[in-house]
C-alpha cells in the first residue's frame, strides 16, 4: 500500500507530500493519521529539520474533505482529530510552509491555512464550500480564514462559495505569493533556503512570540516579548563575526 503522506527531506527541508492523487487528494482519516504521525516525528528533529512544506501530488494540493466519508460516517481515532492535527501542525516549532497549485478547496484550505505562509502556483484556486454542502467549518476555517484576510473578506468568502484565483488570493492577503507554475517548486525551494539560510534559533523563538502572543493588546503584547524572548541564539556570535569579517 502506498504512502498517503509521503515525507522527503534535502537540505533542511522536510517536504509533506499528500498522496492520493487518484482521488485529488481528497482528505479522509487515513491521511490526517499519516500526516499527524510525520508531525509528531518532526517536532522532535528541530536540529535536523529548519522548515516544513506541506503540498499536495498530481494534479492539485487538495480537493478538499473526502465527501464520500461523509456522507458514509467517518469513524475518528478520537474527536475533533483533524482539528486538532492541523492545530499540530500550525503549532511546529519550525515554519511551515504550504505550497498549494490548483484546487485548494473547503476542508483543504482549512489545512493550508494552519501553515505560518501560504505560496500559491499561478494556477491555484481557493473556495470554501462550506454552505454550498449545508456543512458548517470544524477545522478551524471560521478563526483562521478572518486573522488572514480580515473578518468581511472571510465572510464574502464564506457566504458566496465562490472560487478566487492565485492572484485574488495575493491581493487578499491569504496567499503570500505566487510562483509560476512552471518552476513553482523550485521557487518554493529558493524561498526554503532564503529562509534557512538565517538563524534556526531565531526562526523558532520568532514563531513562538508571534503565536504566544495572538490577540494580545499592544501593551501586554510588548510586554510578554519583553519578558518571555529567548534572547541571542548559540550560532550569535559566530554570524556576527562573520559578518565583521566580510
């Protein structure tokens, strides 16, 4: 039997690949136990892994929730499990990034969006269907969607079900950027190691104080950066020397 999330590391990068491209990539239980598994383990690699792109084979990232298992009654390891895994997955140590072409819809999107940033291919499409199916969001669409875009923006997106291309999405602020579609993985690839080519330590303890201090006010929010930073990393002086001998 193959993979359903298949890992691959190069060059501190570990690169999640959802696996069912038969099927679109359709998310059921058995992916989310995969990708919850692959999570776990990197989670505990922070010396070995910098980064984490989560994307989807074939054709696009994913098609969304697997309806086929709705519609027959899924039988969750434990419940509210794929909320939760995909809260695991925002709350890695390490940056995470999504890498989304072509159809990023519903259940699918409330999995791109647990990713710290979302690339887009110019060919990628985002919709949550939500109302379209009489379900309502259970993965964290409802909270995650407004931080990104804003509270109307999420709502048109919510109340319409309507698709909004790569470049839509940009301009909205749900995706970052857009790559060609092309060469979108080895953009993606570049961004990677733009980003590993700074400090670990920083890229980690950064995360941290943005996501400990979500939703704070200003005042309490400089003060716990104040308070909890980690401060200078162990790689500090030998990247300050560095740069004074340049």
């Amino acid at each position: 039997m193959s993979e359903l999330v298949v890992r691959n590391d190069r060059d501190g990068v570990a690169w999640l690949t959802i696996n069912r491209p038969d099927k679109l990539n359709a998310l059921n239980v058995p992916v989310f136990e995969e990708l919850e598994a692959h999570i776990k383990t990197i989670a505990r690699q922070t010396d070995a892994v910098g980064a984490v792109v989560l994307r989807g084979a074939g054709k696009c990232f994913s098609a969304g929730h697997d309806l086929g298992d709705i519609a027959v009654g899924e039988k969750l390891p434990r419940p509210n499990f794929q909320a939760h895994v995909i809260e695991a997955l925002s709350n890695l140590p390490q940056p995470v990034i999504t890498a989304v072409h072509s159809h990023c819809y519903t259940g699918a999107l409330e999995l791109a969006l647990g990713g710290d940033i979302l690339i887009a291919s110019a060919n990628a499409k985002f919709a949550d269907t939500h109302a379209k199916w009489a379900l309502t969001p259970v993965w964290g669409m409802s909270q995650r969607l407004p931080r990104r875009v804003g509270k109307h923006k999420a709502l048109e997106m919510m109340f319409t079900a309507r698709t909004y291309l790569a470049d839509e999405a940009v301009a909205m602020g749900l995706a970052n950027m857009v790559f060609p579609d092309d060469s979108f993985e080895a953009d993606v690839t570049a961004f990677c190691a733009e980003i590993l080519a700074n400090s670990w330590f920083s890229l980690r303890a950064n995360k941290t104080l943005v996501l400990s201090s979500d939703g704070m006010g200003l005042e309490e929010g400089l003060a716990h950066e104040i308070y909890t930073s980690q401060g200078v990393g162990p790689d500090m002086a030998d990247r300050i020397g560095g740069f004074g001998k340049k």
